[in-house]
C-alpha cells in the first residue's frame, strides 16, 4: 500500500495494457503454454540434477540454483500477466529480485568455470562444499535483502499518482511518481545498482579475460574444456544483458517513439526467454545432463509401453483362461 497525498491505495494501474478484443483469449493461451512449457523444461533439469548423484558437482549446483530462479522468476511473471490478459484493471507485480539472483547466479558460475580451467588441480581445494554452500546463500540472500529495503523506501513515499505505463511495475517507475525530494531513494539504488549488478558484471569480465588468457597459451585439450563448459553460460550471458540493457533504457528514458508493442515485447523479453532459454541451453550442451535427460526420458518411456504390453498380455492370458 503505497501514500498518495495523504490517501492510501492498494495498487498501481498498469497503463501499457491495451484492449485486445477476443485475441486475449488466443494470447492467454499463447502465455500459459509457455509458461507450462518452462516450469516442466526447469523442473525436469532440477530433478535430474538433485537424483543423479554423478552431478553433486559445484557447477551442476550452481545451474540447479540457476534453474530454480527462473521457476522464481517466471512465477512471479506469467500467473499474474495471465491475470492481467484477462482483467480490465491492472495492479502491481514486481520481478526485482529475479533479475537480482540471475546476474549474481550468472557471476558465481562464471567464478566456477574460472577456478575449473584455470587451476584444475586445485579446483576441489578452492571450492569446497561450504564454499558452494556460501555462494548459494550470498545469491539469494544479498537480493532479497537489497530489494526488502528498496520495498520499504518505496512504500514511505508519499506519491502523485498512482499510472505506471508499463506492464509490471519497477521501483524506479514508482520514484518517478513521488511528490517531494527522493534523493535517499536516489542514492541507495546506486549503491544498490552496484551491488547487484555492477559487482556481478565485474567479476564476470574478470573471470572471462583470465579464462581467455589460459586457453590462448594452454592446450588444445584445455580450449576444447573452456567451450564445452563456457558456450553456453556466455550465451546465456549476453542473451540475459540483451534483455536487461532494453530494460534499464527504457526506465530511464524516454521511449515514447518506440512503437508501444515493440516496448512491451522487448521489456518482457529477459523475463520471458530466459527461463526457456536456460534449461534448453544447458540441456542441450552439457554432456552429462543431457545424456540423463535421455536415458531418463527413454526409460520412462520404456517403462511405460513395458507396462502397457505387461497389463495388455496379463488380461489377454486372463482372458483365454476364464473362457
């Protein structure tokens, strides 16, 4: 509940939403297949990762906390945009803390890969298992935290109106909208901005020019390692920064001469791709997961004609039997 001269409300009205007729119906169901389709594509590569043991490796945790952020994510996302599809009035959602947890996660795993390739032989004595413990825990603690206190300078605000003209709502939409001086709100965002992404961002320059490093004056057998193990983090890199830069553009300036679709695609775009993205990057180019995906895949499908036949053949012999 946010103040708006002296009055309170319970939500933000969603501007950027436009009538659609009867293709909402036709877009609901666009969305929630998608969604549909990247909580059982993340799911299946959790369980897999928690049920094979070969993979309670430090990098295989890291991706499985990756995998659970874009079911966070895309949680926080797709019930409440299927909501909206179908309402005629649109309040607030926030995805703060998803886009917080990628890019820490995104950081943590390019340190992994740096300790992997850049000192193989050392690599279980720098990253122990409370060590991963540790990364998991400063992932997602360090954005909860940091959008808690962006949450509770936001709701002390006292606000001018209560339009966003986006699709979700961000804070920066709703210090814009503040009647008075936000210049403790200002400060902390910067600070917190750094924290969040300029730390995460630094690290995975860092990690990345020493990893290019070893692999020009290494092995062949050493730059074969490096891309099998980085290609698909470094797409999921830049296809996750593509998406945000669009983002904090348009919070920050003025778009009003970008087509008002192109907007909400694009502004959608990190929060919905990524998710799909990910697990079929992963799946795909890590050998392990992939080669249990299949033999996980095949021996429930297996196993499932093996029963059909089983239960077929039982009532056939049954059947004989009593006649």
């Amino acid at each position: 509940i946010i103040m708006i001269n002296s009055s309170y409300v319970s939500y933000f009205t969603l501007a950027a939403y436009f009538d659609t007729g009867l293709f909402k119906y036709l877009y609901f169901l666009l969305i929630l297949s998608l969604y549909v389709f990247i909580v059982c594509a993340n799911l299946l590569l959790i369980v897999v990762i928690c049920m094979n043991r070969s993979l309670h490796e430090p990098m295989y945790l890291f991706l499985c906390s990756l995998f659970v952020n874009e079911l966070f994510g895309s949680t926080g996302l797709f019930p409440f945009l299927l909501v909206q599809i179908l309402s005629d009035i649109h309040t607030i959602f926030c995805l703060y803390t998803y886009g917080s947890v990628e890019f820490t996660n995104l950081a943590v795993i390019s340190y992994d890969r740096y300790l992997a390739i850049c000192y193989p032989l050392q690599y279980h004595v720098h990253m122990t298992s409370n060590k991963v413990v540790v990364l998991i825990a400063v992932t997602w603690s360090l954005p909860f935290f940091a959008v808690f206190v962006t949450t509770l300078l936001s709701a002390s605000l006292q606000l001018c109106g209560n339009i966003i003209t986006k699709v979700y709502c961000e804070n920066y939409s709703i210090i814009k909208l503040a009647c008075y001086d936000t210049r403790v709100n200002n400060v902390y965002e910067l600070v917190a901005a750094y924290l969040i992404f300029c730390v995460p961002v630094t690290v995975i320059f860092y990690t990345y020019i020493k990893i290019l490093k070893v692999c020009f004056s290494g092995s062949k057998q050493t730059r074969q390692k490096a891309v099998s193990t980085c290609t698909p983090h470094l797409a999921s890199l830049i296809n996750f920064f593509f998406g945000s830069f669009f983002e904090i553009l348009q919070s920050r300036f003025d778009m009003s001469s970008v087509p008002n679709m192109l907007r909400i695609l694009l502004s959608l775009y990190f929060l919905t791709c990524q998710p799909i993205f990910n697990p079929v990057m992963y799946g795909l180019n890590m050998s392990k997961i992939r080669i249990t995906c299949q033999s996980l895949l095949s021996s429930s499908v297996l196993g499932g004609c093996f029963n059909f036949f089983y239960r077929s053949g039982t009532g056939t012999v049954s059947g004989s039997n009593i006649s």
